[in-house]
C-alpha cells in the first residue's frame, strides 16, 4: 500500500530537499515466501513471511538531543578523494551537468505548454531530472559553504612538507601529487569538449543507434585483444531488441531540440576547444540565420534513419561502408566517434592510474592523520548514530525539529502539489489524533530531523531509538546538506524523516487498514489501544 500522491508526493519538487517538509512518504509492503518461509517464485501456496527478528514501534515519540540511529544502504560518497577532483566537480562537472539539466526541463516545460498532454507524459521525467538539478546545485553550493576544497589543500600541503622533511615518504609518496594534477591538467583540457560530443550523438534513441553500429564497425578494425565488450554481438543484439518499443515512445520534435542544444554548446566552446566538424557546417552563419540551421540539421540527423528497420541495417555495415557513404547523418556521427577516439588515450590513462594513486593518496593522508577514515559508502549496509536536532540555514533563521498537521494545512492551495485530501483537513479540525500525538510539542508530528549522516539510498531506511524501536522512516536529506556526499557537514546536514505515528494515523483514519495494527509490536501509551483496534 502506498498513500494517495497528494500524501506520499505533498510538497512535491517544489518541497524536494527543503525543511521544512510535510510529506507522509511512507509505502507498506508484504513479502510472501515459500511454506518453509524461504524466497520462492509466485504460488498460489505462498505463505505470509515470518521474519525472526522485528522492529518493534515506539509512539512515545522523541525530543531534541534524543539518540537515533538508522541501518541502510547508502548509494556513493567521495568525502576521500583528492582536492582535484573536489575542483573538477565543482568548477567543471557539476556546472555542466546542471546546465544541461535545466535547458531539457524548459524543452519539457515549452512541449507541455504546448500539449497538455505531454505535460502529463513527462511529468515524471521532469521531476527526475528536477530532482537530480537540485541536488547538483546543492552541492556545488555545499562545496563552497563549508570550504571543502580550501580545507583539504591544506591538510594536503602539510602532507606534501612531511614528505619533503623525510626520505622514506619521498622515496613511497613523492611522485603523488605531481601525478594526480599532470593527470586533472589533462582531462580538464579535453572533458567539455568530448562531453558535448558524447551527448550530442547519444542524446536520443536514433543517435544512440547509429553511434553504436559506427563503434562496433571502428571496434572490429582492431585487433581481437584491443575490442571493447561494449561493442560485443550480445550488447548489440540486446539494443536491438528493444530498439522498436524504445522508437515507439520517441518524440522527434523533442529529440531535434535535444540535438539542437548540444550542436548550440559545441558552438559556444571557447577556442583551443572548438570542435572543427561542427565549426564547418555552420561556418559563415551567425545569429537567427545560424539557429535556424542548427534546428533544420537536427531534425535531418533525427528523421533520417528514424525506424528500426533501418537503423538495423546500420550494424552489418563495415568501417570501410560508413566512410564511404553518403547519408549525412553517418558521416557527421562518424566525425564524431573519430573526433572521441583521438582523446581515448587521455582518458584511460585517467581511468587506468587514478584508482592506484587515488588509494596511494587515501593511504598517505591516514598516515599524515594518524588515524583511519572510515569508508566512502558504496552501496552496502552502512550503520549511522545521531541525534534528533535542528539547525541554522543562515544568519537569524533557525529551523526547529519537528513540522507538524498544521503545518499540511497551512500550504494546501488546493492544487497539485499542494493539494491537502479532506480527510486530513478532517483530522486537524477534529484535534482527535487518538495515541498518536506528541506530549512534547503537544501537536501531532508529521516529520522531524536529525544528525543521521545519509546519502542517496537510504530512502526507506528504518530510524531507531536508543531502545531499538522505530520512530520514523528516513526518506530525504536537507538542501543545506546536499555537499555531504564530499564532506560531511556537521552542523548544517541533516537527515527528514516521517514520524511513525503519522504513518500510523493516516494508515488508520485515510486508508482504513485497522487490520495492520494487529501484526505490530507496538510500544508506548497506545500499546493497548492497538491491541484493540
């Protein structure tokens, strides 16, 4: 069971990552097993799992400086990595990719307003990539706020005169940093430029066809050892397969503009970095002449070959057939995977040295610390303790705790994504929130924060007292905190969770699912009252 989306989405991108928040995302769901209670495929003689251990519910609720901890998987940290590349996703990566980001949501935007219907079509996309552009900015703010770069140099300028001041750290840690920055110095120089060259030919289906057959016919030119298994027969047929669906849910005009932007960025490098095949089709061509011609050659590059039929063609083709042919479409991609491959080299010496150096460097600095660093998250089970705690976002604001019913009420416009369902106007009207109210705050909590240190992945993750019992459910991070995946921000980062007891008064007074009281263990003043129910 997941609530109604004016529940489980309140607030919508419009709330995403701000406090404070009063969104009850929260979903309930059931795991059926075998009779000797082990996973099985689908049987009408599956049984109701019994796990041996459980969490028990708490509704006594919680104070400021109360101890929490959460069990999740965390997605991916870099709080170790190098000031280099703390600089490269700041000053290059994260700007760029942020840019991208808006300009596909105002293509998303200028199509929905246009279309109703396709307002509602890419309204989950655009929520995606609404969501992944926030959490970009935040952290390039992140980033600067706290410093992070300024404060790793210097830990790593008093590493660099420890190891000038001894032989031994010389001999093991001396060719480090001139390593790392040679290694940065390269790739900065080539990454803008091969990133609008990548995007532009893989940016929509059709592209993304034609790119991978010319891969595949430049990959079988070399020798058998040097192949790429991105361009194997398995990869290939597999894409193929699902090539004709993928061409149904296509929008031309949309992907033309897709195009359009990025054949508009390879314009607008700066010299030194202009790519000469894109410079030579609109040579001699400026202002509202020149768009134009950009929008008319890439509706060419995405109608072209814009069927399944024919794009499967496209990978019988050898190296020698695509350079002599003359669609326009294959040699303009063919320009461009030759334009790649000339930088090849530059980026896997990249990929091939800085693990090695990278570790080198994570090694050396525990040594300057004297003291291990416990592990960026990688998507394995991550144990993290706090407490329950505000914050301060800026001078003369300070957020409290906990969000409370009123405060639902209190944004309802009565549209999406502030559309407060009536039974919940109902229940703040009545002021009967039976067990589930806090004596603390004397209100009924909707969410709450704390210290917890998460990153993308542990949406959904358990939030536990010091008792072993569960008070929450963590299902996102702060905008203030969003820097954390490189370093952790005391205190401005934190982790939004929704209060259990709201889970379980919309459970029983929205959803009417009474039923579910009787299989929890819950703890606290209505420990009785659930029995009942």
């Amino acid at each position: 069971y997941a609530p109604p989306k004016s529940v489980g989405f309140f607030g919508g991108d419009d709330d995403n990552f701000l406090w404070p928040r009063h969104t009850g995302d929260y979903t309930f769901l059931r795991a059926y097993v075998a009779p000797d209670n082990k996973p099985a495929t689908y049987s009408d003689k599956n049984v109701v799992y019994k796990p041996s251990k459980f969490l028990p519910i708490s509704l006594n609720g919680y104070k400021e400086g109360d101890f929490t901890m959460i069990l999740g998987f965390p997605g991916r940290t870099t709080r170790l990595n190098e000031s280099y590349a703390l600089e490269f996703q700041q000053n290059i990566f994260l700007p760029f990719i942020s840019d991208v980001l808006q300009a596909r949501i105002n293509l998303l935007d200028e199509a929905g307003k246009q279309d109703p219907a396709k307002q509602l079509e890419y309204s989950s996309e655009r929520f995606s990539l609404s969501n992944s552009l926030k959490a970009f900015q935040g952290s390039v703010e992140g980033i600067k706020r706290t410093q992070l770069i300024e404060n790793k140099q210097v830990e790593e300028t008093k590493f660099k005169k420890k190891i000038a001041q001894d032989q031994n750290l010389q001999a093991k840690y001396g060719e480090l940093f001139p390593k790392l920055e040679k290694l940065y110095t390269e790739r900065r120089a080539i990454f803008l430029r091969n990133a609008i060259i990548n995007s532009m030919s893989n940016s929509v289906t059709t592209l993304r066809a034609i790119s991978l057959a010319i891969g595949r016919a430049l990959d079988k030119e070399k020798p058998e050892t040097e192949r790429s298994p991105v361009f194997s027969d398995a990869r290939v047929e597999q894409f193929k397969k699902i090539l004709p669906e993928t061409l149904k849910e296509s929008d031309t005009k949309l992907e033309a503009k897709l195009v359009a932007l990025f054949l508009n960025k390879a314009l607008e490098l700066p010299e030194g970095q202009k790519v000469s095949f894109v410079e030579e089709r609109f040579a001699g061509k400026q202002g509202e002449v020149r768009q134009a011609a950009v929008a008319d050659f890439a509706r060419q590059l995405v109608e072209e070959f814009n069927n399944a039929d024919a794009l499967g063609k496209l990978f019988n083709l050898s190296a020698s057939d695509l350079r002599s042919n003359s669609s326009v479409t294959l040699r303009f991609l063919l320009e461009a995977s030759l334009e790649i491959e000339k930088t090849r080299k530059i980026e896997q010496n990249f990929t091939s040295n800085l693990p090695r150096l990278r570790s080198l460097y994570i090694e050396g600095m525990s040594t300057l610390k004297n003291a291990l660093s416990y592990p960026d998250a990688n998507s394995t089970l991550r144990f993290t303790y706090g407490e329950v705690k505000g914050y301060k976002p800026r001078d003369g604001v300070h957020y409290r705790y906990f969000t409370t019913l009123q405060g639902v009420v209190d944004k309802d416009s009565g549209k999406e994504p502030f559309d407060v369902p009536l039974a919940i106007k109902q229940i703040l009207s009545s002021k009967n929130y039976g067990p589930y109210d806090d004596a603390t705050i004397k209100d009924m909590p909707v969410a709450f924060l704390t210290t917890n240190d998460i990153t993308g992945g542990n949406s959904g993750s358990p939030v536990i007292n010091g008792r072993g019992e569960m008070v929450g459910v963590a299902f996102d991070g702060n905008y203030e905190g969003l820097g954390s995946d490189y370093g952790y921000n005391e205190a401005q980062s934190r982790t939004i969770c929704v209060d259990i007891r709201y889970v379980l008064l919309l459970a029983e007074r929205m959803a009417g699912a009474n039923n579910i009281f009787k299989e929890l263990e819950i703890h606290g003043k209505s420990a009785t009252a659930s029995n009942k129910q």
